[in-house]
C-alpha cells in the first residue's frame, strides 16, 4: 500500500493460486496490478488440447504488451509532466525570424481523414478551423503554454 500511495507501480506475477482462494493471502490487494499463471501443483485447470499457432499466440501477447507499456509510460509521462516542468520558467532564445504563422512560408491545412484518408483535399471550411483553434486554445491553457507559444502560432491567448 505504500508503494501505491507515493504513486509507485508494482506488479505480481505468481503461479500460487491459493493466493487468490477465499481466506488466502490477499497480498494480490497490495499491487498495482497482478497475474495469476494456471496449471501448477495439482490445479485442476486442463491445457489446451491443440497446438496453438505460435504466431497468433505471439501476436497477441505482443499486442497486450505494446497496449500495457503505453497505458503505463502516458501515466510516467503524466506524472513527470505534473511534478518536474509545471512552473518551471520557460527557456527564452531571440529569434531572427519570422512570428506568428507567416503565411508566405508556412499554410494551414485540415483534412477529413475519415473521407480522404491520403489528405489529397484540404477542408477550406473556416467555422471548422475556428473549431479546432479553440480546442488548442483550451488544450494549451490546460497545460500552461507560455504566451509566447500563442503568439508564435498566430491565435490569441485565453482570457485569464
């Protein structure tokens, strides 16, 4: 329990069944998360019958892994994000080129990737843009952007 109130991810991986039995050891209540490995000393769990096709099988063991590190490094980053660069002051270096969004060197460009997935045809459709920019807007504030970043992007800052 300690581990978990100081935001600490544990993890048991056990083949001792009896600890998930009625008035067994509970300690599964102390992890994060845990894993219960089937067919030690005497369960009455059968195999499987068949061979199992070893690249399905990897594949899918691979896929819940890839899904189980992403779901634990977002909350890392999270937690990284929120205790190491909340209030930090933010790096300031002059810049000789140019501000805001210098249309002559730089366009905006959306795309229903629903419809045209090769974005083949940009949306000219300025509610929608409006939309979106608002969506940044409040995504940005939610995280603190420096004013500058507003001002680099070309859109106005939220009123505090």
């Amino acid at each position: 329990m300690e581990l978990k109130r100081n935001n600490v991810y544990s993890h048991l991986a056990s083949d001792h069944y009896h600890y998930w039995e009625d008035g067994g050891a509970t300690y599964d209540h102390r992890y994060s998360s845990w894993v219960n490995v089937r067919g030690q000393e005497g369960d009455p769990w059968k195999g499987q019958v068949a061979d199992p096709d070893a690249r399905e099988y990897l594949r899918f063991q691979y896929a819940g892994l890839l899904s189980q590190c992403d779901h634990y490094l977002a909350k890392v980053i999270d937690f990284m994000d929120a205790h190491d660069t909340r209030n930090c002051p933010v790096m300031r270096i002059p810049s000789t080129g140019p501000v805001g969004r210098a249309p002559d060197l730089f366009e905006t460009k959306l795309f229903d990737i629903e419809n045209d997935r090769d974005q083949t045809q940009p949306l000219d459709d300025p509610a929608v843009e409006a939309q979106m920019i608002d969506k940044l807007v409040r995504v940005m504030a939610d995280n603190a952007a420096p004013l500058e970043q507003y001002e680099r992007l070309g859109i106005r800052p939220p009123k505090i």
